[in-house]
C-alpha cells in the first residue's frame, strides 16, 4: 500500500499538516513539495500541449471572500480528514481510508465548485493556473487559504487527539500478569 510507505499526499497543504502532526520529516517537506508543484506543473502542460492544442478557455473570475472561505473549509475538511484516517494509529491498516479522502474532495467540488473552482490543493491551483482555468492573478487565493487550513487542520488535530500516553501511570496496584 502506497500511503504506508510515503503516505502517498500529493497536496502540499496535506503535507504541511502531515508536517506539523509530526508524522513527516521536515527534511523531506521541501523535495514532496518541489514534486508536487512539479508534477502539476508537468501534466497541465501536457494537458494544454496535447490534450487541448488551440481550445480557448474562459478563466473562472472567482468573488475573492467566497473563494476564500469555500477554498479554506474544504481543504481544512481533506487535510483534517488525511490526519485522521492516514495518520491517527486508531485507523492503522484502514484500507478504506481512501474512500474518506475522495469522498471529501467529491463533496467539496459538488458544493463549493462553482464558487472556487475547487482545488482545495496549491499544486492544483498552479495546475489550473497554467491551463488558464484561472487567471494567475488569483493564485494567491488559493495558495493563502490552502496552507493556512492545513495548518489549521493540523492544530486542531493536535488539540483533538492529545498524544499517547508514553510514560506509566504510577498506580499502587500490582503490575498485571498474564494467567497460564
């Protein structure tokens, strides 16, 4: 399973929450985040090269506080929901976490995709960017509300669900032994 051995995220706001959730090394932040970026970069020029040679596009026009918003509580709900159903040890070996996670991002495009144009991931909107799906002019949008919802995700995570217990509770009853 891919996500045991990378975590298989492909959005820089889910590894930023990943990051600060201390499941991530921060060493590797930087080189997921250049492939990410990369990756949509690559294949919206493929797209715009090969798949859509001299189709004219209308970029979206989105209201700036709406964009905003719908972009912030979807990204939060997917990063929130990657945190819980990939990386908290009570969902360990789930394989059905992937259903959490698409459902998420279908549900955000069905009610916010009009507004925003649902990317709810900076790698997408750079994608989108360079198709001319959006005008470059509103990738900040995007990249604001992104990252900060992942960090907010993340935090909430961490107020949410406490780290383990490490450290015995001392207690004056005797230490438990298994029968035979």
């Amino acid at each position: 399973m891919p996500a045991a051995i990378y975590l298989g995220h492909y959005n820089p706001a889910v590894t930023l929450g990943v990051l600060i959730r201390g499941k991530v090394n921060a060493s590797d932040v930087v080189p997921y985040w250049v492939a990410q970026f990369a990756g949509a970069a690559l294949a919206a020029l493929i797209v715009s090269k090969c798949f859509r040679a001299g189709v004219a596009v209308t970029p979206i026009a989105p209201h700036v506080g709406p964009a905003l918003l719908a972009e912030f509580l979807f990204t939060f709900a997917l990063v929130y929901v990657v945190l819980n159903a990939a990386t908290a040890e009570g969902t360990s070996g789930n394989s059905f976490y992937g259903l959490a996670i698409g459902m998420t991002v279908m549900t955000g495009a069905f009610a916010v995709g009009d507004i925003s144009g649902d990317a709810f991931n900076p790698a997408v909107a750079l994608g989108i960017c360079i198709l001319g799906i959006s005008d470059w002019a509103n990738i900040w949008i995007y990249l604001l509300a992104n990252f900060a919802a992942g960090v907010t995700a993340a935090v909430v995570f961490q107020l949410i669900n406490p780290p383990l217990q490490v450290t015995p509770i001392a207690t004056d009853e005797p230490p438990y032994e298994t029968p035979d």
